[in-house]
C-alpha cells in the first residue's frame, strides 16, 4: 500500500505541473476521488484492526493486574509490538487522505 501510495502521487504533481485539457482534469479528478475511497477503505480496516490491538492490550495488562500471571504480562506485549506499527501505519494512512484531499482540491481549481 505505501509503494502504490508513492507511485500515485508522483503522478500527482506531474499532473498538476503545466498546463491539460479540461477532459483530461475532469478525469483525473474522477480518478483521484476513486483512488481516495480505497485509501479511506484501508483507512477504516486499519483503524478497527488498531483499535481491537489497542482493547486487547488494555484487557491483557488489566488482566495482570488482577490475576498477576506472567504469561498475562507476556501477552500483553506482544499486543503492544503488534499495536505500535498499526499506529503508524494508520497514521500514514491519514496523512496521505488528507494530502489527496489538497491534491483533488488543486485539480478541481486548475479546472
């Protein structure tokens, strides 16, 4: 996702450098508004992935504190690796739909 994320929007300032027909700009824009929805698909798995990560790491550490089994402390970590990479992820995720947000609002302008 984040190399199809780069690749697509080198294509984006080299649509929005010079000059293009209006058709061209109104497909592109059609294209940048379907690109945006799958990102805001992924967005939305990512978050409900992130969140569950985050209840199941706050349920395992909760855990331990009331049964103070080791393997609960154990667990309880993995969730945390596991949970700091979706974090970043999805804050990546977000960055890039707000991008192409400007991105289709410069398009929609030139038109």
């Amino acid at each position: 996702m984040v190399e199809f994320i780069e690749d697509y929007e080198v294509i984006l300032k080299k649509r929005l450098s010079g000059r293009h027909p209006e058709s061209e700009l109104k497909e592109w824009v059609k294209d940048l508004n379907i690109k945006i929805n799958y990102v805001q698909e992924e967005r939305e798995i990512h978050l409900i992935v992130t969140l569950n990560f985050g209840i199941f790491f706050l349920l395992t550490v909760m855990a331990y504190m009331v049964f103070q089994f080791f393997v609960l402390l154990i667990i309880s970590f993995i969730f945390l690796i596991l949970l700091v990479p979706y974090i970043f992820h999805y804050y990546y995720l977000e960055n890039t739909v707000q991008r192409w947000y400007l991105f289709s609002d410069k398009l929609e302008k030139k038109l």
